[in-house]
C-alpha cells in the first residue's frame, strides 16, 4: 500500500533530494515538489503545531502525487508515533533519540505484531479504506514492511549510540540534528568544531556500516551537495518558508539590479 518504496530508497547510495514542509500545507504542495523532482518531504509536526487533521490531509495530498511522505512528529511518545502512521504517512522521524532503549520504544511504537506491539486498527488511512479479508498476520507484515522509521541524533548521547541503534532492524535512516547537536554540545552553530564533526562522522559511519541511510538538513542547494559529498543520501534543501524566501529575495534583487 505504499505510495511509492519509500523503504526501497532506503540504505541505497543514489542521493535523495527533498525538502521540509513547515508552512504550506496546501493542496497543491505535494504536486509540486513532484513536478520539480523532489524524492521525498518530511511534514514538520515538532515546531510548527500543525496538529494531526492537517498530517491527514497532507497525507492525502502526497498520496495523490505519488510523493513519499514522512512526518517528524513532536515527541518519542507512543501515541505520536502511530497516530502519525496511522494517517498513513510513509514513515516518521523521531527527534532526539539518544539511546537504544529510547530507540526500541520507537520501534515497538511504528511496527505490528511480531516486530511491536503497535494498536490494531485496520482498514483505515496507512490500508487506503482498502475493505480487505485477508487473516491479520500479512496485513501487519505488510505494513511494517511499508513503514519507514528514521530517528534523530542530537545530542552526545545520540552520537555515541548510534552504531548501536543503526544496528538495529526496523531503523532506517538516521537524521542528523544538527542545531540541537551542536547546543548539546554546548558551542550552539559551531558545526566545525571539532565534536561536532566528530559526532557527525560517528553518525555518518555508523549509518553506512549498518546498510542504513543517513539524512541532514541544508541551508540551501550549495550545502546540500557539500552534504552529499560527506555520504549523507538523504538531503532536504532547507523548507518551504526558506526556499520562497531565497526565491523571492534573488528574483527581487535582479529586477532591482542589486
């Protein structure tokens, strides 16, 4: 039932471009990012409070475009997690995952019976209405198969876990945090200090040495292939507030000659 194989992308080297929806959770978004060739979109539930009515209907409107997409929700609670999968979002991102007990919650939280203990309710949103009589257990393994579950590093903790989280099944991706990292880490921004590098690479290596892909966050096109270069396969190009901004701001100063 996926829209597309999210899950395929997964751990493959081919660089993954999308972008982060803060903002316009409009009907057309997703149409558009797949007519501009965008991969994948994350729908930012941590710092928007953009509540779950509205993850249903971007949902939707991703489903219509055959555009993955993934939900960051707010929190590692347990309600977060499978509600946001229950809209039938391709996958969520859980921030600040630190270890790999915190890890396992998550997992028990996004996966059916025999992989966690996630509610049963079938027939709904992640199953398209679909009305189905096929006994439970190929359901659940049909969606744990479908359901992408990437967990943020952003802190020090994080950082030295990963390789034991990346070791474990069921986590697909890790995802960089870098802004909260780097304030862990207490030198907020400084992303050429040395810890932070070192947690990055940490987390960079331990991704590639578990055959699970690593994603970051960039500031604009340029960083994202300088980010890409480093081995992160998964790449946003900043968010929907942003690239507007940096559109709006470059056409303006050509008109204006500036």
């Amino acid at each position: 039932m996926p829209t597309v194989g999210l899950r395929s992308l997964m751990g493959t080297r081919d660089t993954k471009v999308g972008t982060f929806l803060f903002e316009f959770a409009t009907p057309g978004i997703g149409q558009i990012l797949k007519a501009a060739g965008a991969d994948f979109a994350v729908l930012d539930m941590e710092h928007t409070g953009f509540g779950f009515d509205t993850v249903r209907q971007v949902v939707r409107y991703c489903q219509a475009a055959a555009l993955p997409l993934v939900v960051r929700v707010p929190s590692q609670q347990r309600h977060h997690v499978s509600r946001a999968l229950d809209t039938g979002a391709d996958g969520v991102m859980v921030p600040i995952v630190s270890s790999v007990e915190q890890a396992k919650a998550v997992l028990d939280a996004a996966k059916y019976w025999p992989d966690g203990t996630r509610g049963v309710a079938l027939g709904l949103a992640h199953e398209r209405f679909a009305i189905r009589s096929e006994p439970l257990p190929p359901r659940f393994a049909e969606q744990n198969a479908r359901t992408a579950v990437i967990l943020q590093i952003e802190d020090p903790r994080g950082a030295a876990s990963a390789d034991a989280i990346a070791a474990l099944p069921g986590v697909d991706m890790l995802w960089l945090g870098h802004n909260d990292l780097s304030v862990a880490l207490g030198k907020p921004g400084a992303f050429d200090d040395a810890d932070f590098v070192a947690a990055e690479q940490a987390t960079i290596a331990a991704a590639r040495r578990h055959g699970k892909s690593v994603g970051r966050l960039a500031i604009d096109a340029h960083q994202g292939a300088a980010f890409a270069a480093m081995g992160y396969d998964f790449v946003s190009i900043a968010g929907d507030v942003w690239l507007l901004q940096q559109a709006f701001a470059a056409g303006l100063a050509t008109v204006k000659g500036r």
